[in-house]
C-alpha cells in the first residue's frame, strides 16, 4: 500500500488541502497517512509534503527550506507557494480531470444539450483561475503573506478555512494524543477537500461556461436599451467578472447598468456593483421602490406581476421577462 507522509503535531490548512489532493489520484486513492516529523519514517514513505526540508519532485514537496523561492508561474512573484501549491503545481491538472469527471453526472440531463463537458478543455480553461481563487490564498496564509494593503474594515479570520482548520486543533485542556490529532487532521483535510471542490465545480461548471454567454448577451444588449445599459442572459450565471472583462475589452467601462436573468419562478434584475466584491451599485433601483413587494410595488411602479424590490435597490425581480425588463428600463430614467 503506497503511503503519504507529513509532520506529526498541529496541522494547517496547507497541509491538510495537500494530502486530499494527493488522494484523489489513483495512485494515491487508498494510501495510508503517515504523520511524523522522522525522516527515516518520512523516507518509508511513496510522497512526502509539508516536512522534511526538501523540494526534490516526484517525492518530496516541503517549502520551509531557507532557500526556497517556489511560486505559481512567473506571473506570480509574490506568493511563494505552501505544500498546496506544490501539489497543486505538479498535480493540480490530474486532480482537477478527476474532480470534473466524477461529477459529470451531476449535469441536469435539461441543460446537457447546451452544455457538453469538455473535460481537457475545461481543466485547460480553469488551472490558473482555481489556483488564483483558492490555492493562493492558502498559499499566502501559510507563508504570511497580507491580502491587504491596509486595515480590513471588519475582522474575518474566523471564516478563513486556515483559520477553521487551526481551530479543529484539541486545546491544551483536551486529548492532545498522537490518535486523536490524527482523527482530527483527517476531518481537516476533508473540510479543505470540500471546499476545495466545491470551487472546481463552481469554475469548471460555471464560471467556465458561462462565458460564451455572457458574451453574446454583451453583444446582443443594444436591443433592449439604445446606449447598451441592460444585459440579458438566458440563465442565471457567473457573469460579473466576465462583464468586467467584456467592458475592459471594448474600452466601456461602467456601461452595463443592469443585469436581467430567469430563476425558478420570475426575472430578476440585478444592478451591477461599482467595484468587485463592493456592496455599492453603479446605479442601484429607484429609492421609491426599495423594500416594497407584490402588489403595493406594483401600484409604486405602474408595472403588473413585480414581486419584489430589495431594501438596498441592488436587486429587484418580476413574474415575467417583459416586466423584468419594463423595471430595468424604467429604472434608467429615474
């Protein structure tokens, strides 16, 4: 039986993410982790990560050596990368084919006309983004590297996953034994494959994808608007960043002002934030409309069929597409 190796004692998230790559693959699918900071147990072992001071590939993936410089590419030259990004350089392709192939199934058989999974050329398509929206983070956690510039306005650590990991650490005042730190790694090391995963298939059967139609709704947005300000897409989607990147391209930044798409039950119209991750609409929904539903916004808009308008006026919605649609047109003149 092949065996994995890594240090003994507290784990991180690096580590813990590291291995549940490692076992994803088949040749690593049924190993035995073995955790000890001894070389001469390390060197028993099939692959090493996170201990023993040495990056020699195929076996041994440490990055605390002083002479370490590792990073993703030379694209990234700032975030030197963990025992994650390691196995996520010279592994992260296998691991993703496995992930999207496992899940393939998962396809609702609607949308499989529209969408046919092309796994190496999805795998090829998405690389870089998971490792830009989930490895490096890990990486940069790890070897202590600021996402910020400046003082966060509020305190996230405690939903970091580095942050969780280290919490399912035992406390002095717990069993601290050598077999419950090792229970207690592999619920770490299952978390970090979840999550991890769950990003794959977010990119790899979303975001991916989604492009091709967010960039024929680009295309086709003169029709519902004569200055271009509303985006129609026939599903709801991973289109925000695409949108940032469709207006960079065509030197229109800021022009898209709502975005229209269907869910179960009504359209929904979206206003388009300011900046990624901000709050704050480039221009949210009229102020007389915010916090009112059914009916009464209704009578508020003079549009049939509107269900609902959020308190902030960064999203509204309406039982049809023509009514949708009616409130993103009417909103521009307000």
């Amino acid at each position: 039986m092949t065996k994995i190796g890594t240090h003994s004692g507290h784990f991180h998230a690096d580590e813990a993410l590291a291995v549940w790559m490692l076992r994803k693959l088949p040749q690593f699918s049924k190993s035995t982790v073995i955790r000890s900071r001894n070389l001469e147990i390390l060197d028993t072992c099939d692959i090493v990560v996170d201990v023993g001071a040495r990056y020699e590939p195929p076996k041994y993936f440490d990055h605390h050596q002083r002479e370490f410089t590792e990073t993703f590419d030379k694209n990234h030259t700032v975030t030197k990368l963990s025992s994650a990004g390691l196995i996520y350089k010279h592994f992260g392709k296998e691991v993703l084919t496995q992930i999207l192939n496992d899940n393939a199934g998962t396809i609702k058989t609607s949308d499989s006309k529209k969408f046919k999974l092309d796994v190496q050329t999805t795998v090829d398509g998405i690389y870089e983004r998971v490792y830009n929206e989930f490895v490096e983070a890990i990486d940069g956690d790890d070897n202590g590297v600021s996402a910020y510039t400046q003082k966060p306005i509020y305190n996230t650590r405690g939903t970091k996953l580095g942050s969780v990991v280290a919490n399912l650490s035992p406390l002095p005042c717990q069993d601290n034994s050598d077999e419950n730190i090792d229970r207690l790694f592999q619920k770490a090391s299952d978390l970090m494959g979840l999550a991890f995963e769950a990003q794959v298939l977010s990119t790899g059967l979303g975001w991916y994808p989604s492009k091709t139609q967010v960039s024929q709704a680009f295309k086709d947005r003169f029709k519902y608007d004569s200055e271009g300000r509303i985006l129609v897409l026939d599903s709801a989607t991973h289109w925000k960043e695409h949108l940032t990147d469709l207006e960079s391209k065509e030197q229109c930044v800021g022009n898209v002002l709502y975005v229209l798409y269907p869910t179960s039950d009504s359209t929904r119209v979206q206003a388009v934030a300011k900046e990624k991750d901000s709050f704050e609409s480039r221009k949210a929904l009229p102020q007389e409309w915010r916090g009112i539903r059914d009916d009464e916004l209704s009578k508020v808009t003079g549009i049939p069929g509107c269900v609902f308008v959020h308190a902030s006026g960064f999203i509204g919605g309406n039982k049809t597409f023509e009514g949708a649609l009616e409130l993103a047109q009417k909103a521009l003149t307000m």
